[in-house]
C-alpha cells in the first residue's frame, strides 16, 4: 500500500497543494517553520483520521478560515482507493472512500495505516498514561475489527455508570440499577483487556528487537501492562470474574468521587530497562530510541497481521541515527513507503537522494527538487 497523490486546501499553512509521491523514499526539505511537519501530519491524517500534534481538529485548519479538505490516493492491493477528508469549523468532519460516505472509522479501508514518528514527541513515553492507551487502541482497531466495537460500547456503559454514581450521591435508592452497567462493563471490559494483553504479548518481542538494533544496550527491556482491575497474574478465564470482584471493592471509591475507578479506561504501560522504569527514570536518549522502537515494532505488527506495510512518516528523526541505521531505514526497508523530513539535505547521502524523491518546501508550497 502506499499514497500516489494528496491534494490539500486550507489544510494548516498549504493554501492549496497537489503532489504526486513515488512509492518508496521521499524526501521533504527545508528551513524551519515551512511547513514539512505539517505536511507529514497531513499524510498521517489522511490514513488514521487523527491529527499529530493536536487533539483538536480545527487546529488544522488555516488560521482565520473556516474549511480544510483533503484527498489522498492510496494505491493498494485490491486497486485504487481515494479517501477525502472535510473540515469545518464547529461541525464533524466528513470522511468519504471512493465516492461513498463513511460514518465510523471500522467502515474505512483496513490496509491504510501511517505511523509517525519525531524524536521531539516523546509523550508515547513521557505523556500522560492517556497517550498509551490511545496509541493502543488506534493500532488495535486497526488489526482487530471487534476491538473498535468493544471500545464504543465499553466507553458508552461507562459514561452511562458515571452518570448514575454521580446520581446516587444524593440517591442511594437508584443503588440496584448499577447492576447492569457493572455487568456490561466487565464484560466489554474482560475483551478488551484480553485483546490489549494478547497484542502486547506479540508486540514485545518486535520493541525489544528494535530496541537492542537502535540502542546496542544490552540490558534487559520489559514491557508491562498495569492493570488497575487485578495485579497479581491470574489466568485470562478469570478475568471476568476478577474484574466484576474489582469494580465491587472500589464501588464505595467510585461512589465518593462519581466516577469509575478501575478499568482499561485507567490502565497504563511500563516499560523497564535493567529494572528501572522508562517512563520516570530514562534519559530523553533512552526515551527517544524506546519511543523509535515501538513505532518500527508497530509497523511490524502490521505486516506480520495482514501481510501490508503502512506508511512510515519520519519527522526530522534521521539526525538521531548514526549513518548504518539511517541507511538502514532509507535503503533497506524496500517494502515501505517512507516519508522523511530534513532541514539539512546534506544529512543524507547522495546515493540515497538519488533513489527518491526530494521535494523542497517554502512557506506553503511545495517544490519537486529530483
Ligand atoms: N492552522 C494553521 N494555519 C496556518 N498556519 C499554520 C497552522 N498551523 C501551523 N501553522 C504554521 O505552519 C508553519 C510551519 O510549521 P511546521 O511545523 O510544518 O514547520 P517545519 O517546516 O516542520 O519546521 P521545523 O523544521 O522547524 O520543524 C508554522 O509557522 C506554523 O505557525
């Protein structure tokens, strides 16, 4: 799979944009604040329908306008596929395949996927435990079909739950109609966490790999989940069972504070180097290559579920990189479509210019330089 041409309008600082990229490299350079990160953050845009740098969508329209559209079209194994984006100020955006309109994310094209990837965005690692769950549950809906269902579901019993704990704060009668939340919730709960607990088992193997490519630190890299339902390890035919014991114990926690205390919707991800937490303790070298090697682990995945690679967005990442692993990502990753930003053209080696292609860009627009 990979992205043919993009057109944009009013989308951040592009007026209006058309481009035709090759199906391997390609190169965008430039002086600061000209627009190559936003460029990258249309692209990525376009394949998962989430913006980069923001979580509001208006952000990424044009300061003082009203509208953004994008198009991409992604040549992949069943044909052409062009998806169209509409932004609009103070509405939802409106999302269409091929001609035809789609409401959820689930109905799009599977096979198209971006992962991005700048070394100033550390927050997979440093953020708040939000931004782990979110990075899990984009990458699984993508690979799981039911999980994106078991996640609206989870989330609609859980805001319906917290509606009725803040009720019964000054209601105990209603106490009998939690019931059938809690019920709901542990068992949309239970799936997901099986779902999240299975794919970070396939996932580790890949982030340790990549780890010990990019970093040569020989020390042992583990990856956990923390689970605020059950700590110790018990086997997945209990969860269920474990799960609805720890929304009772926490029910007078939760009563107090009106909101659910326990569930996927509160776990997080630790990740340990030689024992000591990544996340409190790791150096911004250490975050910085952990956050990279998850990233190529996610695009691992990928492949290995449906034999597709995604898009590989690079934001100035290759000053990171000595020259044996730049090259190994520019030249070696043949299967992959990869867009990678610069500020210093000299940075990449002639041979490798020559194999993609380089677009400069200035304020807005886009150059094809070779
Ligand atoms: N919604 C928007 N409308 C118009 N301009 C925007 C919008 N959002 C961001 N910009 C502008 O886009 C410009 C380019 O930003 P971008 O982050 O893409 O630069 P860059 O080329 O990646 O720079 P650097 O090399 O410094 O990272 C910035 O000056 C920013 O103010």
């Amino acid at each position: 799979m990979h992205l043919e041409k993009i057109r944009l309008f009013n989308f951040r600082n592009f007026k209006e944009l058309e481009a035709d990229f090759s199906k391997g490299l390609n190169i965008f350079f430039g002086d600061n604040a000209q627009g190559k990160t936003n460029l990258l953050e249309a692209i990525y845009f376009l394949c998962n329908l989430k913006p980069v740098r923001t979580n509001k969508e208006q952000h990424l329209i044009f300061f003082e306008e009203e509208k953004a559209y994008l198009k991409g079209v992604f040549s992949t194994f069943f044909g052409s596929v062009d998806r169209e984006i509409w932004l609009n100020l103070g509405d939802k955006k409106k999302v269409r395949e091929c001609g035809v309109e789609k409401k959820r994310f689930s109905e799009l094209f599977w096979q198209i996927h971006a992962v991005f990837f700048s070394p100033d965005d550390l927050s997979l690692v440093k953020g708040k435990p939000s931004e782990r769950r979110r990075f899990l549950d984009l990458i699984i809906s993508r690979l799981r079909p039911k999980y994106g269902r078991y996640l609206a579901e989870y989330n609609r019993a859980l805001f319906q739950r917290n509606i009725l704990l803040k009720q019964l704060k000054h209601n105990r009668t209603l106490i009998s109609a939690l019931e059938v939340w809690d019920e709901q919730i542990s068992e949309l709960g239970t799936a997901i966490l099986k779902t999240r607990m299975d794919f970070l088992e396939k996932l580790y193997p890949w982030v340790k790999k990549y780890y010990l490519y990019f970093s040569r630190d020989e020390r042992q890299l583990e990856l956990n989940y923390e689970n605020t339902c059950f700590t110790e390890k018990i086997l997945p035919d209990s969860f269920r069972e474990a799960y609805a014991l720890a929304l009772r114990k926490s029910l007078p926690h939760d009563l107090e504070s009106g909101f659910t205390q326990v569930g996927p919707h509160r776990d997080d991800l630790q990740f340990l180097l030689g024992g000591r937490d990544l996340r409190y303790f790791g150096s911004q070298g250490e975050q910085r290559t952990l956050c990279l090697s998850i990233k190529f682990a996610e695009m691992r995945m990928f492949f290995e579920v449906t034999g597709i690679s995604p898009i590989l967005l690079l934001d100035d990442a290759l000053s990171e990189l000595d020259k044996y692993r730049r090259k190994w990502i520019l030249e070696e990753n043949k299967e992959w479509q990869v867009f990678v930003t610069t500020s210093d053209i000299s940075a990449i080696p002639d041979d490798i210019l020559k194999k993609g292609s380089v677009f400069r860009i200035e304020a807005g627009t886009l150059g094809r330089w070779f």
